[in-house]
C-alpha cells in the first residue's frame, strides 16, 4: 500500500494481515522453511575438473584437505579419495524423517541416480524422500503386509520387493506396478539380483532359497538344506555362486545351475541375519544376531579372514560401501552403528546412540556421501561426512571430542571464554602447511612448510569468501586505516578524509 505524505514525499505501509508468499523450489508459501541440504554436485564438479590431468588414485595426493571452513570447497567425492578412506566416514546427523502414521521402517534403499529414497515400512508403504533436502515427497500403498525386501536391478530399471505374505511385486522407475505373483508360502526374507539380471532369487521363512526367470516370472529352482528359516541371500557380483544365512547359524554357498551345495561355513553360533559378497568377488562378509559379531570369509581358501568384535548388542544389519573395497557399516539392535575396515580390529567409527531402536537396514548413496538408515523406532535417518573445520557438537557426538588426541605440536583454536563475539575471534589463515607450529589431521596431507605470508584475519571474513590481503596491501587489524595503496595516493584516515580532499561528516554528508 503506497501514500503521499504533507511534502509531496513517498512513504510505505504494509498490511499487516497479508502474507507475504516465498517460493521454496516447489511451491508457494507463505512462511518459507529451512532445511538442510547436502549438495554432491560441486564435489562431482571437482572430480571431473581434476581427473582431466590427473589419474583418479592421484588426486588425493595432489589435491590435500585441511581442517579448515576455507577448505570446503575442495572437498572430493569418495571416488577421488580411494586412498583414504576415512575421508568417507559419515558420522555426521543431518535429518529425521518420520511419516504421519508411524510404523518400523524396515527396508530402505536409493533410487539408482540418488535422487531420491524409497523406504519400505510395517504398513506396506512405500515412502519416497528427496535425496538433496530429504523433505516428504509422495506416499503410496504398495503391499497388504509388512514390506521385507527390496532390490533394484543391476540395469536400474526394475525394482522388486517382497512382503510378509510371501508375495512378489515389479515397479518401474516411475513406481508403477506391473506384475505380482505368489513366490512362497511364507515371508519372504530377501532377495538377490544375478549379474545378467535374467534371473533373481528369493529365500523365505519356509526354508528354502527360490531361484526365479525375472522375465518369464517362474520358478527354475529351490534350494533345500537349511534346517530353519533363510533370513538372507546375496549372488556373486558376476559367478554364479548364492550365498546364504539361516536361523539354524549357518552359511551355505550353492551353484545356482545345479542347485548343488557347495560348501557350508561353520562359524557363527547363533541366527545369520545378513550376508553380503564384497566386489572383488571373494570375501563373504556374515552378521549374527546374539553372538554380536561380524565374520568375513574369503572363499579361495574357504577359511576366516578377521572376526568384528564391538557390538553391545545383537547385530541385524551390513552394508559395504560402494566404492571403498575394505570398508563397511553395521547396526546393531540397540540401535548404534558402527564402521569398520578390513584388517582393522576396532572399529574405525561409532554412533553409539544414532536411534532409539534396532536398526534394521542399511543403504548408501550411489556417490557413497550420505548412509540412509531405516529404523524399529518409525524413522528414518541421514547421515553424511565432515566437512572441513566441522565442530562435533551434536547430541549423536556428545564426549568424543575429550576422547581424540591431539598430536604435539598441534593447537586447537579457541575463542579465549567468548562464544558469542566472533569479530573478537582471530586466527592465521591455513593454506598448506603455511604455519610451522600447525600439521595436518591425520590421513590428510600437507605442503613443506614455508613462510607465512598473509597477516592475521577474522574467521567471518573467511566464512563471508573475503580473499586474504597480501603484504603490499598494507593492510592493518584496525578497520578502516589502509596504507601504501597500490592503486594510487589517497589514503583513507580514521576520521573519515581523504588524501583528495573529499570528506564525510555523518550529519551534513559529504563536504567538497
């Protein structure tokens, strides 16, 4: 609303009891909303700008991170960083979503371009999450019983899930039904792609393992010999070979043209909850459930590689990540998650507490950035890496902060007792080991050191993209007092006056 006052001049009202509507990318609306997004375009961006010269298992040796906010900018997804793994840890909670009519999440898994995240839940429901702001995007009744299994091909064309009922569904990408069949009498458990995606194989609670013509939908063959119910099954990346855990404790490998089994492993003394072939083909990575361990089996000698202790409680769920070969995530019943490396015998990275329930499954993002957990507590949960200079102040990282050691000779910046001021907090610019008395995290690189050229710089400065000022800026720490100015004479004085003459005086304006 526009009105003219006595002298002629313009002056503004707004009305009160009009909204004012913003659009937050998908509508309008009339309070705008905050969320938080984890972006991996730009670290994609940095990968394609630097693989053009540089061969892809040396970019993290050329291309070092500090432990810096500056340095954000050049963090690389997890491909770039093969040689450090710990690089792709992602201890870092980012959001909790939860659907109106609450029920235990028990399958999640991503859409294959990470786009978005489909979980599957007690109620049948298929819910779909956004991948960049994990915001609610559709619901829709998918299944009449609880959902217990969910797979996309290797093609990422066809998804296909399985329900307590013991029934079979094929959705397109676009989640439109095209197919249901009966596969078992009983729950089907899970179910596992074979590298041609001609064929899938299914295990259910009736004891069998059913291997099934994906186009043709029948049955070519059940594998018989557990004694109790198949909990999990998982194809050889590209043999065929079927890998298998049952609640009679233990794991069964069988050749899914004969349908022979081959070979049995005995070394778990409770129910196998879950199984996964690594990529390279031959380790076998088993999950027991009151045991609370994890075992990987290499099958070249058919023996035990390394035995995971660590867990407090049951274990109930594995995932290897996409891209690091010898590196994987557990959940445990009561609700924490682990990280482990192969050859490691501690883990490498604990959630004690990441939800208040089992976890019952695992899912990581196609880029290998963000792990999705789906949970008995109805949520469903994010979590992502640090970034550069992240402080460890959320309630899942309570107390691991006195637990790391700091290295001598290495400061951790403070704010001298001030945590509201940031303009009173000042530190020296790190780029590269150019400070003698500071040295880079562990696992991340640094240059020689070298002499400091920059002067010091507030930390609002950094965070606002303000470029350093280099020695012949004459800059000074007092604000508003520059000299030796390389673009020419004037010098701007604390009072406000220029070398040409030109001054401000806040009550008259300028003076000529």
């Amino acid at each position: 609303k526009m009105e003219y006052g006595s002298e002629g001049q313009e002056s503004y009202q707004y009305n009160a009891y009009q909204p004012r509507l913003t659009f937050d990318g998908k509508r309008m609306r009339s309070k705008p909303i905050d969320r938080k997004t984890v972006d991996f375009n730009s670290t994609l961006a940095c990968h394609i700008r630097n693989r053009r010269y540089f061969d892809l298992n040396d970019i993290q040796q050329r291309f070092g991170t500090l432990s810096h906010a500056a340095w954000a900018k050049e963090l690389m997804p997890p491909l770039s960083n093969l040689s450090n793994v710990i690089s792709s840890l992602p201890t870092r909670f980012i959001h909790q979503s939860t659907n109106k009519v609450k029920c235990p999440v028990n399958c999640v898994v991503w859409t294959p371009e990470g786009r978005r995240l489909i979980t599957g839940s007690s109620s049948g429901e298929f819910t779909l999450w956004n991948g960049l702001s994990f915001n609610f995007e559709t619901i829709l009744q998918a299944h009449d019983d609880a959902i217990r299994a969910m797979i996309w091909c290797n093609n990422d064309n066809w998804m296909v899930t399985g329900d307590h009922g013991g029934n079979i569904k094929y959705w397109q990408s676009n989640m439109n039904n095209v197919k249901i069949f009966q596969a078992h009498k009983e729950a089907v458990r899970d179910i596992t792609f074979a590298s041609t995606d001609h064929k899938f194989a299914t295990c259910s609670d009736d004891k069998t393992i059913r291997i099934w013509d994906f186009a043709q939908c029948k049955e070519e063959a059940v594998l018989e010999g557990h004694g109790w119910d198949v909990k999990c099954v998982s194809w050889h990346p590209y043999n065929s070979l079927i890998v298998s855990g049952s609640k009679d404790n233990l794991v069964k490998i069988w050749d899914s043209r004969s349908g022979a089994n081959i070979s049995t492993l005995h070394g778990h003394k409770n129910t196998i909850v879950d199984v996964d072939w690594n990529q390279n083909g031959n380790w076998i990575l088993t999950a027991s459930s009151r045991d609370q361990l994890l075992k990987l089996f290499d099958i070249r000698t058919m023996k035990e590689l390394q035995t995971f202790r660590g867990h407090k409680r049951e274990v109930t769920s594995l995932a290897w990540h996409p891209f690091h070969e010898n590196f994987f995530v557990s959940g445990g019943f009561d609700g924490s998650l682990m990280y482990w490396l192969v050859g490691v015998e501690d883990a490498v990275g604990e959630i004690p507490h990441a939800h208040d329930n089992s976890v019952w499954d695992l899912a990581w993002h196609p880029v290998g950035h963000i792990l999705a957990t789906g949970s008995n507590d109805h949520t469903t949960k994010f979590w992502c890496r640090q970034r550069p200079g992240d402080p460890m102040e959320d309630r899942y990282n309570q107390g691991l902060e006195q637990e790391i050691e700091v290295p001598e000779g290495m400061a951790l910046p403070t704010n001298n007792g001030n945590e509201n001021d940031e303009d009173e907090q000042e530190l020296d610019i790190i780029i590269g080991g150019v400070d003698e008395s500071m040295q880079s995290l562990p696992g991340l690189l640094s240059d020689p050191p070298m002499e400091n050229p920059f002067r010091e710089i507030s930390e609002r400065q950094l965070s606002m993209g303000m470029p350093a000022p280099s020695q012949n800026m004459g800059y000074n720490r007092y604000p508003g007092q520059y000299n030796n100015n390389p673009y020419g004479n004037s010098q701007y004085n604390n009072n406000g006056t220029y070398n040409s003459g030109h001054s401000y005086n806040g009550s008259q304006g300028y003076k000529y």
